[in-house]
C-alpha cells in the first residue's frame, strides 16, 4: 500500500511538473529564427520537419556515433547512437508533449540553455528513471513483471499533465 502511494505522490508531483527537449547543436546551423524567445515559447514560422531533416543531413556517416560526439551539450542519452536521439527527441519528447523542439530550443543555438524548460525535461526524465528503476518493481501484484511508464504515461500529448478523465464509457 506504501508503494502504491508512493507511486501515486510521483505521479501528481509530474502534474505539476513541465517538460525539456534534449536538442542537439551542430557547428552548421538550421535555418530558422535564431532570436532568444521566452521559455516555454514556440518560434513562429519553425518548420519541425525541415530542421530534423537537416540535422539528419548534417549527422550523415555519424548516426551511429555516441550522441555526446556529435552533438554539444549532450547531458543525457550521451551512449545512444547520434540518429537514434534525434529520433528520441522528436518522438520520445517532442510528440509525448505535443511541441516541437522550440518549446525547449532556440533553434541554432541547440546546446544552449536559455530555456528552463530543457533541465525540467532532464529532472522529468531522472524522475521517470526513478519510478521505473525502484518505484514499480515495489509494487506487488502487478501482470507485468517489467512495468514501465514514459512521458506518454501522463502527458498524453499535451505539455500539461492529462489530470481529468474522459466520461466513463457505458
């Protein structure tokens, strides 16, 4: 019951959390908006696609190179393969959360940390790590032996916890 409870603090604690991307920076830039924008907002005109399929592009014969020697300011994933972290971002992060990488990222400036919103996705991470390394393997009973959850589990796609219910199906 303790670990239940547990589990349940952490859990209303990422309700009030909000969320990072780990974008990368290459020395070539990506053309978009390069102006500091607040935290937490969107760069008007960023092509998402554009900008991934230039990294993609700039990271070409490295994609399988630890993201932490091809891109700057790698403080998580550093051991993932350079293309897999993009995928990561974008999937992982970016659709978890339903923003795009400026939402964390002034776009050119991938490494920097202008953003509050890029350490509160790294905190968030830690977090997920410490409910899937310790808090669910405490909980007994459960069908699956390997419980986990990821972004996904809360966000739902929104950068705001999902914290109300769709109506009961009848």
């Amino acid at each position: 019951m303790r670990n239940i409870l547990r589990v349940s603090i952490v859990v209303v604690a990422i309700s009030f959390a909000s969320f990072f991307i780990i974008r990368p920076s290459l020395d070539s830039s990506v053309s978009a908006q390069t102006a500091t924008v607040p935290a937490g907002t969107p760069v008007p005109n960023f092509d998402q696609a554009a900008a991934l399929a230039k990294l993609r592009e700039q990271i070409k014969g490295k994609e399988k190179d630890p993201a932490s020697n091809v891109f700057k300011n790698i403080q998580m994933l550093k051991q993932v393969p350079a293309g897999r972290l993009l995928s990561i971002m974008e999937i992982g992060y970016s659709r978890s959360l339903g923003v795009e990488c400026t939402y964390c990222h002034v776009p050119d400036k991938w490494e920097t940390e202008d953003k509050p919103e890029k350490q509160i996705a790294r905190d968030m991470a830690g977090m997920v790590g410490r409910i899937n390394g310790e808090l669910l393997k405490g909980i007994k009973n459960l069908k699956n032996s390997s419980p986990t959850i990821n972004c996904t589990t809360c966000h739902r796609g929104e950068v705001k916890p999902a914290l109300n219910l769709n109506p009961a199906k009848s």
